[in-house]
C-alpha cells in the first residue's frame, strides 16, 4: 500500500472534510505520524481515528489536496476512472467532434476531483498543468490513462508546469512533450481562428474559460464602437467583429499579446479596417478615452492571488470600472470580469457597484456571468467557481 503515513486532525477540524471539501488546511492538523514528504501520499483520519480521506501531501497553508473520501489505492484504474468521468462529460457537453470548436478544459482540478491538475485541450494536443507535486510525480501514469480513454483523440501532450509547481518542494520541471508532438497550434472556437502558444502563452496558451461571454459579445455588438481592455489573444474583438461592430480597439500591456491579437485578426478577418491593436497599460488608456466606445470590455488578470492582496485588488477592480462608467457613451454596454479565486461575487460586485455609485450613471445589470460548462464547478469546494462578470447597460 501506498499510504504508509497518516495525519490526524484536530477535534472539530474534520467537518469539512466530512462535507467533502477537498482541502485539508495546515492549521488543522494535530499530529503527522511517519515521514511524510511533499508530493506524498497520505491518509487523513478525525481525532476519533474516522477514516476521512487520501490525498497528495504539501507544503504550505494547503496541506493536503484529498483525491478520495473513501479507502482506495490510487492505482491505473482509479485515475482512468477519474479521467473517464471528465471525458465522458465534456462529450455529453457536445465538445467532442464538435464541427466548429476544438478547444475546451478536459479536466479542471477539484472540479473534476483531481484537485492540482489542469489539462486543457487543443484540436488535438492536451496541455496539462500541474499545481501540486503530488500530481506531478504520476504524470506519466496520467498521459497513459489520457491514451488509454480518449483513443485516436489524442495525438499529443504537452507539460507546462515550469512556472505552475509550488516553488518550496524545489523540483524543477521541464515544459515539453510527454507523448508525441505536434505543431498544430491552429484552433477554432465557434469557427473563428486562433493561433495558440502553449511553449510560452499565458497560462495554457488561451483563455478558454471566456467561450461563452466572448459568444454573448457578438450578440451585442452590431453597430457598436467596441474597446476590448485586456485582450490578450484578442478573443473578445473577433466575436465583436463577427457580430457587426463598427470599430473595435484592442488593448494590452503586453506587446507580445498585441502582436498575437494582429496575427488572429489577420487570420480570421485579413484586410479589415475596422480593428486596431494598442499595447498600453489599461490604468493609463482608461484615463482619456471620453465617449469613443459604446462596447467595453473589462477582462484583467486576476488582481488578487493572495487573500492578503484582496483589499489592493478591490481597489483596482472600482478604478477600472469607475473610469469605464464615467465615459461609456450614453446607451453603452460594459462587460467586467473578475477571475480572482479569492475575491468572492459578492465583494467583485460591491466594488462594481461601488464604481458605478461614483460615477453618478444609471446602471442596470443585464447578465451575471460565469465559467463555462467544461470548467465544472464542485459543489462542496465552492472556491472552484472563480470567474465572476457582468453585463451592464449604462443610460
Ligand atoms: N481577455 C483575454 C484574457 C485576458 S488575460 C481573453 O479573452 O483571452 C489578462 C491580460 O491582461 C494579459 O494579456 C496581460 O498581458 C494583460 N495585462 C496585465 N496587466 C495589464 C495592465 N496594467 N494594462 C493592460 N493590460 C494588462
């Protein structure tokens, strides 16, 4: 057996284990017995020696990352089974052999009950990305399953986790292929291009889990003057020029993101006059843009990564959005985003609400938006709902 050691929490410090939350927190364990090392795994047990569950040891506030509820042995079948699960629901979802998208989130940690790991997929390709050691140490056990469940679907995989594993285990991983290759980095969403960089995007190469908020863009967009703030690989403008904007301006510190964004244009709408592309820093663009746009999209990266940085993010959240309201044109149509883990919807919407009251402007919201279906939330781990936005109509 695999579990040689075992952590025992401290009275009272096992209901949420018992409600099924996945995380076990450094500050609740009363006692570790044998010699336990990051990326382990172990077993959980209450101060009345209950077994509660088995997961991959950490360092740090997260100690451990449960992987079950129940005593098993993490064997070949016991992540195919896990796999299995998420690809069967992502093919229920219509994403597999869907004619106009090949891009989604195969599995989406907790969400799909392998907390630490992310795999996203790209017409082909599968992206992993590992935030815990323990899932790192299985990853060839992984691309296995991977083969074994998705068959002929799976021509490639590519680890990115350089940048992703807890620094304090000091393991240093190599990005790379772990079975096959391919340079097939074309993909399509609702049959529009995008060229994606997996070696040396951001996060996995694409923001896939805006797909839906990008689709509900185009319905409004006819007709509009359209700024998309944060564009990255401009995913927004396309949907907004799909959908018969007038203009459309897109936006990013990033010069390597605006260059991106120029090639995706190019290759979906070749010679089309109505797009721009500026690299600037949205605090400094936002501070002049008078009544130019009628369409605004605010979609920054998360401000907050740390519960200790909520107050500084909340701030910066009502500034974007306060300069936003105070220049829409009249009629207008914002779009905010939040993707902070750990700024709840609730505060996301006070510091929208506060922006709004500063502005004086009369704001109704028109949709609540969130991730997509292939970005499942766990119900008992409601951390794992983390994209938070609103459409608002400004008179
Ligand atoms: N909307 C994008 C994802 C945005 S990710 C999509 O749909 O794919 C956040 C982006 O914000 C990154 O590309 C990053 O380069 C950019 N960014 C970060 N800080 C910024 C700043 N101060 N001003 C402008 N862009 C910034």
């Amino acid at each position: 057996m695999a579990e040689k050691t075992r952590i025992v929490l401290k009275s009272g410090k096992d209901q949420s284990l018992k409600r099924f939350h996945p995380w076990v927190f450094s500050g609740a364990i009363k006692k570790i017995y044998g010699n336990l090392n990051e990326g382990d795994l172990v077993s959980v047990y209450s101060n009345k020696d209950e077994f509660l569950g088995i997961g991959h040891y950490q360092i740090g506030s997260i100690a451990v990352r449960i992987i079950s509820f129940t005593e098993i042995e993490p064997n070949y079948d016991f992540w195919k089974s896990k796999i299995e699960s998420a690809w069967e629901l992502r093919k229920k979802m219509g994403f597999v052999e869907h004619s106009e998208t090949n891009v989604f989130r195969l599995i989406h940690a907790e969400g799909d009950g392998m907390p630490g790991l992310i795999v996203d997929y790209y017409n082909g390709t599968a992206v992993m990305q590992m935030h815990s050691i323990g899932m790192y140490f299985i990853r060839e056990e992984l691309v296995k399953v991977m083969k074994d469940v998705l068959g002929d679907h799976l021509k490639a995989v590519y680890n990115k986790s350089a940048k992703t594993l807890p620094f304090k285990a000091e393991i240093e991983s190599e990005d790379g292929f772990l079975f096959g290759e391919s340079n097939e980095t074309e993909v399509l969403e609702y049959g529009l291009k995008f060229k994606v960089d997996w070696e040396a995007g951001q996060k996995t190469g694409f923001f896939i889990d805006q797909r839906e908020n990008r689709l509900l863009v185009q319905k409004y967009a006819e007709g509009r003057e359209v700024l998309n703030m944060f564009c990255y690989t401009g995913g927004f403008s396309f949907y907004a020029m799909k959908g018969g904007a007038k203009l459309v301006h897109s936006v990013d510190a990033s010069a390597k993101a605006i260059d991106l964004t120029k090639e995706n244009v190019e290759l979906n709408f070749p010679e089309d006059s109505r797009h721009d592309a500026f690299a600037a820093d949205a605090f400094e663009y936002l501070k002049d843009i008078q009544n130019k746009y009628d369409l605004i999209i605010l979609d920054p990266p998360a401000f907050a990564k740390h519960r200790n940085s909520l107050h500084q993010a909340l701030q910066g959240y009502k500034r974007i959005n306060t300069r936003a309201f105070e220049q829409i044109r009249s009629g207008g149509i914002l779009f905010t985003f939040s993707c902070s883990q750990v700024v709840s919807k609730d505060r996301f919407r006070e510091a929208v609400f506060s922006a709004a009251a500063i502005s004086g402007r009369k704001v109704r919201i028109l949709h609540q938006l969130t991730q997509p279906v292939d970005h499942p939330v766990n119900i008992y781990h409601p951390e794992s709902e983390y994209l938070k936005g609103l459409v608002l109509y400004v008179e």
